[in-house]
C-alpha cells in the first residue's frame, strides 16, 4: 500500500513538473523560419533547480531541415541548470516540412509554482 501511495506521489510531482514548463515558438526576426512545431516533447523541470526555486526562461536557436527534423540546436540564453532538460526536449520535436533548413527561435519557461 505505501509502494503505491509513494509511486502515486512521484507520479504527481513529475506531472506537475511537466505541466510548469511551457512552451513557447517564435519565428526569428529575420522572418527566416516560423513553422509550427507537430510533435512537442515537454521539457522536464530539473529537480535540483526546482528544489532551489529556480525560475527563468531558456531561448534556443533551432535549425531545421527541410523534412522538419531538428538539425541543430544553440543556447542563447537561460540558467545552466535549465538549459539541458530544454535542449533534450527540443531535440526530440518535429516540425512542419518546408522547402529549405530554416531557423527558429524557441523559448521554454520554468516555473516551480
């Protein structure tokens, strides 16, 4: 009974840590790219930076192919305690084919509330 009232409780947190994180597309100013994102795996809130309250905004520069697989992923900015869980996220995203490999500018949000 205490396993699954424990394994009921992580599953909670880990619920709650992955509906803190939203997400957010934005086309690069240069009007390069602005595909909408197919498949958006959620990023999944650090426990470290959670436990230490830690909030803030990681931007990325995403280069897609041309088939709407990530090709390439830069930090811009963002908590190095954030910044990895944003990547990894991003990197399993699909986006909608195009005729050529454009940018994309992606900013994922962490929020402990």
């Amino acid at each position: 009974m205490k396993t699954l009232m424990r394994q009921g409780i992580l599953l909670g947190l880990l619920l709650a840590a992955i509906l803190s994180v939203s997400i957010t597309t934005q086309a690069q100013e240069s009007g390069e790219g602005s595909r909408k994102v197919l498949v958006q795996t959620p990023a999944i809130y650090p426990t470290l930076a959670r436990s230490m309250n830690i909030r803030g905004t990681v931007k990325l520069q995403v280069q897609v192919l041309p088939n709407g697989n990530v090709k390439k992923i830069e930090v811009i900015g963002g908590h190095p305690l954030l910044t990895q869980s944003a990547v990894t996220a991003v990197g399993h995203w699909k986006f909608e084919p195009g005729p050529k490999e454009t940018k994309e500018s992606v900013e994922i949000k962490f929020d402990p509330q």
